[in-house]
C-alpha cells in the first residue's frame, strides 16, 4: 500500500535561508500531491497542489517541485521568516476520488 | 467570513456516555470529511461524504457514525466512546478533496 515519509524530526533554519522540506512516497506515482500548513493546535491550511504533469509550481515565496523518477516532492520556501515556523504536511492522492493519503508532517523552525 | 466551524472545541467525557461533534461550513462545499490525528500520525480519515445523504467509511470509522442530512452540517457522533477515541478531531470541507478547508479541531479526552 502506498506511504508517505515526512522527516519526523524538526529541521531548523536560520531566518532567511531557504527552507527545504521533503515528501517521499513508496508505491505508485499519485496523479496530484498537496502541501498544507499546520501550527499548533489549529487546523491545517492549503498551500500549493501539484499535478503528476507539472515539475514544479510556485506561490510567493513558495515552490513545490514532483520528481515522480524519485518519488519525490520538495518543498521549499525562500526569504525564511520565524513566521514561517509550523508543521508542513504532504498530502497526495489514494486513487480514490475522496481520500487523500497523509504524511505525519515535519516541523519546522526558522530562528532569528 | 468564510469556514468551517466545529464544537465543543474541548470535551473530557467518560467512557459510554455518548457524544456529538458539531460541523458546519458556510462555502457551499459538497464534500465533507471527519479527521482524527494522534501524535506521530498523519490525519486519518473517518468518515467523509460526497453530498448530502451520501457518506462512506475513511480508514478508521470504527466506534464513529456520520450523517448528512443538510449540506452544511456533518456531525460525529461516538455511541460509546473509549479512551483509545482520545485524540484531535478536525473536519474538513472543499468542492473536492483537493483544497480542503478545515476546522479549528475539537480536543477529546475519553476516562
């Protein structure tokens, strides 16, 4: 069955590098893969959907990149802020209509 | 403004004693979804619905039960909860299951 690998350990970055988080999946390449926002205790918000078609997609100071060679997606925010600092989840596609296959998230840390 | 809406957003309860979760959304969303998500896990899916009147089983909808009865609504309901039910609940909206939007998660704690 397909499944989905976070880094589980919080990655650390200095304010205004670049931030890259990473999403790797084992079985099939999913039509779509999505990136969502978490902070603590709150619901996790939409960022950015990429498509099995579409190499890398771009929303201010994010970009989504889908190497389905790799199994891969990147995630990478540029310009880091501590405002930045939250659990990222990778979400993609169980090949169902209406379910979705989720990651357990990476928490990141942007230090002034 | 638009969103999803969820209460109690806490609620210790004991084991038995049955329960409702309240879910609303104001977007004319036709897809709804129960999450519940325990520390290491990802987001596991309950129950979701297609639209009104329409649910399915997600991954983990044992001791839970959905209904639809209004486009806007998706209440939970645990009949008889039990400590392993103790976790963070979220319901979700969206036209599709691309770009969900979710609610601010209801804390349960089950003696």
């Amino acid at each position: 069955s397909q499944k989905i690998e976070q880094n589980s350990e919080a990655l650390n970055i200095q304010e205004g590098k670049t931030a890259t988080l990473t999403c790797n999946y084992t079985n099939y390449s999913p039509a779509y893969l999505q990136w969502y926002r978490q902070d603590p205790g709150r619901g996790p918000v939409f960022l950015l959907l990429i498509r099995e078609n579409e190499k890398e997609k771009r929303k201010e100071r994010l970009k989504v990149t889908f190497d389905t060679t790799l199994k891969q997606s990147l995630f990478h925010i540029t310009a880091s802020q501590p405002a930045d600092s939250a659990t990222y989840l990778c979400a993609l596609d169980s090949g169902s209509n209406y379910q979705l296959i989720w990651g357990a998230g990476t928490k990141l840390i942007i230090k002034p | 403004e638009a969103q999803v809406t969820q209460n109690p957003r806490y609620l210790i309860t004991v084991t038995g004693k049955k329960l409702t979760v309240t879910c609303s959304q104001n977007m004319n969303h036709e897809y709804m979804s129960w999450y519940r998500q325990d520390p290491g896990l990802g987001l596991r899916q309950i129950y979701y619905s297609m639209n009104v009147e329409v649910t399915d089983k997600g991954d983990v909808p044992e001791g839970y039960k959905v209904s639809r009865k209004e486009k806007r609504n998706f209440p939970l309901i645990l009949e008889s909860p039990s400590p392993n039910q103790t976790s963070l609940y979220f319901c979700a909206s969206g036209d599709s299951v691309y770009e969900q939007f979710f609610g601010p998660g209801t804390r349960l704690t089950v003696l």
